[in-house]
C-alpha cells in the first residue's frame, strides 16, 4: 500500500508540473475551434445593400473600327465657249446630249485687243464729206466715220498686225494724204455655256475631259460645281 500511495503522488506532480510548464518554442499552436477568422475587406455592416460588381474599362485598342463609306467622286462642271448668240449656245447643249443637266447660258462682253487704224482725223462734216469723194473718186479704199469720238474721220484700215498698219501708213502718205495711226478699242458680246460635267475622280480626269472639248472650243474651263453654274447667273 505505500509504494501504491507513492506512486500515486509521483502521478499527480507529473500532472501539475505539465499543466503549469510554458509551451516550448516551435510547437504547433492548439487550435481553438474549428473555421478560419474572416477578412476585414469582407465583412458588412448589418442590413448594408450588396453593390453590384462593375466591369473594367475596355481596352480601347481591342476595340473594333467602323468602316467608313467610300469616298464620293466631285461633282464637276464645265463653261465652255465662246459662241455668237444665245441660240447658238444653247444648240452646242442639245448637240452635246447634256443628259440629266440643265444648261446655263452666259453672256458676257469681252475686252478684245484693240485693232490698228489708219485714218485722216476728224474734221468739220463738211470737209470731211469732200475729202471723203476725192478720196473714192482715186479708187483708194475708205470710208466715211458718222459715229463715236472719231466721227468725221476718214478710216483708210483697220488691222489687228500693228507691223501692217504701218506700212498702210507709210503708203498713204506717200500718196499725200494726212494720215495718221490710231488705236482701236473694240468689246465684243459672246455667249458660254455652263452645264454639269459629271463625277471626276483625280486631276487627270479633269485634264482628259478638258482635252476632249478644247477640240472644239476656244474657252475651256472645268471645277468642282460649287459657285460654277448657278442659274443667279443666267441674265
């Protein structure tokens, strides 16, 4: 009974001694009961709605592209020229076959460069009309101005070489008539027609179809028909 009594006190110190002994260092940690602590970043207050997630910006380099419309081709127009009246503008539309376009006629008086004149000055009317008769009665070629700032002169020629009218000059005078060289201003009323040339694509359109009338006609002008052919400038 006594080494029964001793072994039960050796029993007990064992207990307290490993009850009240510190955890040695590198011991695994007793676990206090089971799950995980939650993170703060997912905890909630109480009665809190729940927001929903919202979606990253999209890369706007993956984004796709929208195909444009092909380029349209310019309208262009032509005003081509130069014709005598109106009738005849409007018959080079017809002959042309304008198709869908509707023509404008331009009358426009042009400057042209002047001519060169071989005249006797103005006089008094009746000298002028007697010199005027001797002058026919030698068979040289004149006549008798009644209008303008030259009225009652003797023209004796009208000539666009000023090297000709000259020489007329020199001629005449050494017939003993008392001539003397003039300039001429001369403006002439012409008539060009506008119309619609159609879509052009490139310079060399333009120059093509710029080539194809300047066959026929001295004037040849072709553009965008912005501010070209506009019936404001039908008279």
């Amino acid at each position: 009974m006594k080494w029964f009594a001793f072994l039960l006190v050796l029993v007990n110190v064992a207990v307290w001694y490993s009850a009240t002994s510190p955890v040695p260092a590198g011991a695994p940690p007793v676990p206090l009961g089971e799950g995980t602590l939650p993170r703060v970043s997912t905890l909630k207050t109480v009665g809190e709605p729940e927001q929903a997630a919202v979606p990253a910006d999209p890369d706007p380099s993956t984004e796709p592209v929208a195909l444009g419309a092909p380029p349209v081709p310019d309208m262009y127009c032509a005003r081509i020229g130069w014709f005598d009246s109106e009738e005849d503008a409007r018959a080079a539309g017809q002959a042309l076959s304008l198709d869908g376009s509707d023509p404008v006629v331009e009358r426009q008086e042009r400057e042209l460069a002047p001519l060169h004149w071989v005249l006797i000055p103005p006089q008094s009317p009746e000298l002028a009309r007697a010199e005027f008769r001797a002058i026919q009665r030698r068979g040289i070629d004149s006549y008798l101005v009644t209008e303008g700032e030259n009225r009652f002169a003797i023209s004796l020629g009208l000539f666009e070489s000023r090297t000709s009218a000259i020489s007329v000059l020199e001629e005449k005078k050494r017939q003993n008539l008392n001539a003397i060289l003039a300039i001429f201003p001369r403006n002439q009323i012409s008539y060009a027609l506008v119309f619609e040339a159609g879509p052009l694509q490139g310079s060399e359109a333009v120059r093509a179809a710029e080539s194809d009338y300047q066959r026929n006609f001295d004037l040849v002008e072709i553009g965008r028909c912005e501010g070209v052919a506009t019936p404001d400038k039908n008279p």
